[in-house]
C-alpha cells in the first residue's frame, strides 16, 4: 500500500488541474500583450532615422557604423534618410548633419 501512494503513475495530472485554468489564461495573455506594447510603444520621432523597433534598430544601426566604417555608414544613411540622420552609437542617440 505504501508503494502503491508513492507510485507518480497511480495520480491523474489532469484531476489536479482545474477547469477554470484555460479561462484564466485568456485574460492573463491579453493583459500580458498589452502591457508588453506599451511597454514597448514610442513616440514618433520628427527627425528621420532607422526605427527603434524594439532595441533591434541601435543594434543594426551600430553594427553598421562597426561594419562599413564611420565615413561610408554616414554618406548611407545620408543617401538613405537624407541631410540630418538620426541614429544610435554605442546604444546612445547621435544625430548625423551632413550636406
């Protein structure tokens, strides 16, 4: 008898769980979502640049700089965005003017 409680097999998982649980989790999810887009949510700016998009934009933006060196990532982002560029340097935000 002992052995027989002791033995995981003999309980079923699905009786401990409630059937309240996938109605809970609806909310929970959505709540979840929102705060994460207005976690992540900026405002626009007016001066034109790659986007933040999540930390992915000072990622990509500084990987570049890295990349194509200072002179040739400058004169893209120029051609690209045109004479005042905003973008991110070692995670802080630089403003490149140029003409």
């Amino acid at each position: 008898m002992v052995l027989e409680t002791l033995n995981p097999m003999h309980y079923n998982i699905t009786s401990l769980v409630p059937d309240t649980m996938p109605v809970a989790t609806v909310p929970i999810l959505i709540l979840t979502c929102f705060l994460f887009l207005i976690w992540n949510h900026e405002e626009t700016s007016s001066i034109p640049g790659p986007g933040y998009c999540m930390g992915i934009g000072p990622l990509l933006s500084h990987g570049r700089f890295l990349w194509m060196g200072v002179g040739k990532a400058c004169n893209y982002y120029n051609k690209t965005y045109g004479e005042f560029v905003r973008v991110w340097i070692s995670g802080e935000e630089t403003f490149i003017i140029s003409k």
